[in-house]
C-alpha cells in the first residue's frame, strides 16, 4: 500500500525537521502486504454521536429547552422534559426527530437541531495510542487520518520510547493483525515513507526502550 500525504496540518512544522517544509509527497510501501485499506465498520459519510460528545440541542422558539449536554457512558442524554434518551449509535438528524417526538408531548410541533459540539465517536471508529507517547489518548477517526497525524495529536513520543518497535493492531477480515510502524524515523528523522494511512479501530502501542 503507497500512502500520498497530502498538505499537511499546521502543527507538523512543530514535529517535522526544517528541512522537510513543503513536502508533501508520497510514501513508502506503509504497511506490509497483507494489510489493506479497508475498513471493518459501518462505513455511512454520517457522523454517528457515541458516549463523551457533547451535542447541543436547539429547540426552536423555546430558548428555556435548548440545552448543550453531555452524552453519558450509557449513551443516553437528559434534557429539560426529557429524560434518559438514547443518543449513542444515531445521526444528529435521527436524534432531532427522536426529541421532536418526545418534545411534542409538551409542545405543538416542536422544531429541534442537534448539533455536535466536541467529538469523541464510537468506540469501534476511535483510534487508540497507548504506551510512550506524550499524551497517550483514544481518538475520533477522521477521513484521510495518517499515522503522522496521530502522532501530532498525541504530543509525539517520550524520551523514553522505543518509536522503531512500535506496533500497529488492525482488524482485517475479522482476525486481528499486528504490524511493525517505525516512529522514530518518522517523528524525529522526518521519514515521510514511514507514514501510513489509519482506519477505524487501529490500535498504535509504543513501546519503552531497554536501557
């Protein structure tokens, strides 16, 4: 798999060598054969809310209803009137009728938005960086996201961390593999051929060096 970065964010001037300003080429070969680009859940272009978002309901004419609120770990949100509505696994959309329905209980043709205020997604469409990483975290994917993203995301590695023996757990076909990602060449040599393309799911352990 040959990986095109395309232009980079603007924090990678911070995790990049000077010398690499302005390429945006293309990569290496990326993962080994055998790891194809393919993605093992529900690929719909709509945003799906999952626990730890924050969306924002508004109910039109009805500012004293229109609440921004957290989605709890059960995936359920509590809003004035309604209680204990399932959030987690529906579009924006699909949740503003679901309060529209519940609203009109109270009100005549309640007209509801939700909009997403801070996003953390599904657990199965996070990415998860675990081991000697700045600040290691679970991320929302993202369309287009490359391992170099993810670095930068994170802080990029300790001074501890074994970046070279870093590994990379993906679900393909069902079975899950496990792939070699060399870091420090790509965080700290600026290694552009090193990077690779992230999916939903991927799982990135970085490792702490044997003194």
């Amino acid at each position: 798999m040959k990986v095109c970065l395309g232009v980079p964010r603007t924090l990678v001037w911070m995790v990049l060598p000077l010398g690499l300003v302005g390429v945006a080429g293309c990569g290496g070969p990326g993962l080994p054969e055998g790891a194809p680009k393919q993605l093992d859940v529900d690929e719909t272009p709509h945003y799906r809310i999952g626990p730890g978002d924050s969306v924002n309901i508004f109910v039109w004419r009805n500012p004293e209803l229109s609440v921004t609120v957290p989605v709890r770990p059960d995936g359920r949100i509590t809003t004035p009137l309604v209680e204990d509505v399932v959030a987690s696994g529906r579009t924006p959309t699909q949740l503003a009728r679901v309060m529209e329905n519940e609203l009109s209980t109270y009100i005549k043709q309640p007209e509801v938005t939700v909009m997403v205020d801070q996003f953390q997604g599904l657990p199965p469409r996070q990415i998860r960086v675990v081991g000697e990483a700045t600040e290691p975290m679970a991320l929302p994917y993202q369309d287009d996201l490359s391992l170099l993203d993810v670095m930068i995301e994170v802080g990029g590695l300790t001074e501890f961390a074994a970046g070279n023996r870093a590994k990379l757990v993906r679900t393909v076909d069902g079975e899950r593999k496990q792939y070699n990602v060399r870091l420090d060449d790509l965080v700290r040599d600026g290694d552009i051929s090193q990077n690779v393309d992230m999916l939903p799911g991927d799982v990135l352990f970085i490792p702490e060096a044997l003194f």
